[in-house]
C-alpha cells in the first residue's frame, strides 16, 4: 500500500513528511539541498475540492505524457493545503495514493496563512531544478509552462553562455542560475477594463504604477498565478522572506 506523506512546519521547528501506515518521519527536502526532479510544480490549494481534481488530472497527464517521451524529464506535484476546511486535503492524498509519493506530495499548513506563504513553503520544501507556482483552479493551461521553461533556457543560453563556459562542466545545472519568468495576461487587459468596476481599474492603475516605481517596466501583469523560477533564484527569493496574511 503506498503511504500518504505530508508535510508539517510549525513556524521554526524542523520540517518532515510523516506516513501515516508506518509512523515514520522523513526529513523534508529543502531549496538549499540539491535538485532530484528536473521540474516542480507548486499549486497552493485552500477549499479547492471541487476545482483540484480536474486541474490535477490535466497537469499530471501532461506530465506524464512529457516524461514518457523524454526520459530525463521528471517532476513532482506539490499541493500545499492552507488550512482548507473542505476536501480539499482527501482530494489531494488520492492523488498522492494514485501517483504515489515521489511525484505527488502533500503539504498541510494547518491552519490558512494566505497564499503567497502557502507557495513559500510549497517552494521551499520542493526538488525541482525549475520550480513552477500555478492556481488550483486550471486557469492557465499547464502545456504554457513550456513558454516559461524555454525563456529561461534561452536566457540562460545568451546571457550565460550555457553549451560554451560550460560545456566541460557535466556537473552544471540550470538550477545553478538565478532566473525567473513570469507568466502574463495583459494582452487580455482591454477586455478586462470593460468588465471590471471602475474603482478597480483606478486601483489596478495605481498598483501598476508602484509596481513600475519599484521593480522596472519589464512586468506587466504581477497577479498572473504562473510563475516559474530556477532553484538558485527561489532560493533567494523565498529564504529570506516570510509571507504573512493582511488582516
């Protein structure tokens, strides 16, 4: 019978996946231990129950599918339940009892904290040398990940030489560099400005604009929940930092 593994973190004490047939506890992996799946997919979940499974079931046939045909091409699926008081956490363990452990993991919170420290904790308990964040309820189709897996390669290839510098080193990775690629929406912008209040385009423009002050022009859509990082940029972007909920 596979054992359904979930992970526990209460504020500083240490993290572990624990089987609930056998009582034992494994140490969870972290950001700063090295990659063992090529790709990670981190979808933060609080009362998803109705939405998660279709979303799971399209993500994890595309995975698959791709790992059938490239065998250097593995994941995993980590769900982070934020304290949901539905289904939510029995959807996701028949998923881990389905796919098993090594490609499907469960983490609880316990108790919601919101979503940014939901996707925090599900990155930095994650293996993957590309870490995907994207929403539970299959808003974006899961095959776009290529977009953000390709531009980061690309990237990698141009402002890093990846193939040349590199190419007597086996051991480089492109975890090993700080990358990341957003996913974006705003070429849909004008038809959401014609659906939306009037006092939320006024509070999109205004957030735009301090988004603009603060990071560069290069963002154009900072709400879109498909993000993608390498394991060296998520380890500076989600080891220093503690997300909390606005109350």
């Amino acid at each position: 019978m596979i054992g359904v593994y979930f992970c526990f973190r209460h504020d500083d004490a240490p993290s572990f996946f624990e089987d609930p047939n056998s009582q034992k506890q494994v140490p969870c992996p972290h950001i700063h231990d090295p990659a063992e799946k090529y790709i990670s997919l981190v979808i933060p979940a609080f009362n998803e129950e109705h939405r998660l499974p279709g979303a799971l079931d399209e993500t994890i046939n595309y995975l698959q599918e791709r790992a059938g045909k490239d065998k250097s091409f593995t994941y995993e699926v980590v769900i982070v339940d934020d304290g949901s008081d539905d289904a939510t956490k029995q959807v996701a363990f028949d998923f881990v009892k389905k796919y098993t452990v090594d490609n499907v993991r469960v983490i609880l919170l316990g108790r919601n904290h919101g979503k940014g420290e939901a996707i925090r904790k599900g990155m930095l308990h994650s293996r993957g040398e590309l870490l995907l964040m994207l929403d539970a309820d299959g808003a974006t189709e899961v095959t776009d990940l290529e977009k953000l897996e390709n531009q980061i390669h690309a990237v990698a290839s141009k402002e890093f030489r990846v193939g040349e510098s590199t190419s007597s080193d086996s051991s480089f990775r492109i975890s090993d560099i700080p990358l990341a690629a957003f996913g974006s929406r705003a070429h849909l912008e004008e038809q959401a400005l014609a659906t939306r209040k009037w006092y939320r385009n006024f509070l999109m423009k205004g957030f735009h604009l301090v988004v603009l002050l603060t990071a560069g022009s290069g963002i154009h859509d900072t709400q879109c929940g498909f993000k993608m990082f390498t394991r060296a940029a998520a380890r500076k972007l989600f080891t220093n930092i503690r997300l909390k909920r606005q109350v």
